[in-house]
C-alpha cells in the first residue's frame, strides 16, 4: 500500500508522518519513509541541487529535477517493496510538483506536468493521500523561526498558489483532506481511522 503526505510548507506533515511510525511500530506493522526528493543516493544529491546550491535555477530546470529525483526513488525504493506488498509512506510524491511547479510557479502547462508525472512515477499511485490543509499565514508563522530552503524563501503569495493547486487536487477519490490547525493527536486518530479501513 501506497501513502502520501502533502501540503504546503509548515503544514504539519512531518509531525503526523513520525506518529504514523510510532503508531505502526507499536502494532508490529512493517514500513518504510521517504521523503521527497531524496531516498536515494542519486535523489538526496539531486535535493541538494534544487534546495540549497543556487538562487537562479531555471523553472524548467527546477521541474526535471524533482521529477528526475522521483524516478530513480520509484524505480530503486517504491515500486520493489509495493511489489512485495509492503507498507510505503511518503513525504511528498507528485502531488507536490504539480502544486509547486505548476500551480505555483507555473513552470509548465498543466497537461504537460501531468504527463511529466506519468512519466516520472512509473504509473505508480498513492492509495490514499493525506492532505493537511492550512493558509498560507498560519503556516509561514510556524515556519518563521527555522532557517528557510530555497522553495520556502519563495514567500506567501507562492504559496497562496499552490494551495488553490492542493484544494483542486484534493477532489480526487483518493486524498484525505485534514485540517491542519486542528491538535496533532486529532489529526493522527483522523488518520488512523482511514488507515483501518484501508488495512481492512
Ligand atoms: P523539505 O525540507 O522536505 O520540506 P517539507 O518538510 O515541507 O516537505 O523540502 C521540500 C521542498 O521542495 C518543499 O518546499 C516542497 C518542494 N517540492 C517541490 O517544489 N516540488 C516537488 O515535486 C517536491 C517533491 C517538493
């Protein structure tokens, strides 16, 4: 089974992603995590790339990367253990591309992104994703005090775009819309809830 995490910076995600692995730890529940980009060699040189190295990275560039760092984690990580019928979660899949690169920064058309997306996961879909909705001003208060990635620097009217990407995304059959304003705990049981019904 395939699970994603999506929203925009400061959402919450990774706070409900180290429940969740608790959560499976302690009933005995056999996963793996990865972020995205990163989760492999190749993929964590090519987040280094496109989160710290350069302030002028062409929007186009920008695209390939992360859809570049995204195959080889498809191909080397999560179609082998989906295979195996193992439990996948990840922290951002190409969701995240189409709401940062086409909403927000409108690299490409949409239908183009969509194709790149096809191309890039191998086919490959989330079984359910989590999408922990929050505005852009209560999200970059909880980010304020941490040091800010290039894509975070991007500031809130970028983000006010990729969340209108998010919310026309999140009509899909397989997202979860959370609110992310709601306690930690609140969200995890929400998860929770839907994770039984998928794991039958
Ligand atoms: P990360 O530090 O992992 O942030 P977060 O904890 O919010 O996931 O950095 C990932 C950044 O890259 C984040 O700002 C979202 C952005 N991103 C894209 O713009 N496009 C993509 O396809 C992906 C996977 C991430």
């Amino acid at each position: 089974m395939l699970i994603s995490f999506e929203g925009i910076d400061g959402c919450g995600k990774s706070t409900q992603i180290e429940l969740l692995k608790a959560y499976f730890k302690k009933n005995n529940i056999s996963f793996s995590v990865f972020r995205e980009p990163g989760g492999t060699e190749i993929s964590e040189k090519i987040r280094n790339l496109l989160l710290h190295e350069t302030d002028d990275m062409d929007p186009v560039t920008e695209l390939l990367l992360f859809s570049a760092a995204r195959s080889q984690l498809v191909t080397e990580e999560i179609k082998p253990r989906i295979k195996k019928g193992e439990i996948v979660v990840l922290d951002r899949f190409f969701d995240s591309t189409t709401a940062y690169q086409g909403y927000g920064r409108g690299s490409a058309e949409l239908t183009q992104i969509e194709i790149l997306n096809q191309l890039a996961t191998h086919q490959t879909e989330p079984d359910v994703t989590f999408y922990l909705r929050i505005d852009p001003k209560e999200a970059a208060k909880r980010t304020k005090t941490a040091e800010k990635d290039r894509m975070e620097k991007a500031g809130e009217r970028f983000f006010k775009k990729v969340r209108e990407g998010y919310d026309k995304l999140s009509r899909l059959d397989r997202y979860e819309v959370l609110d992310a304003t709601e306690s930690p705990d609140e969200i995890h049981h929400k998860i929770i809830q839907r994770l039984s019904k998928e794991l039958g």
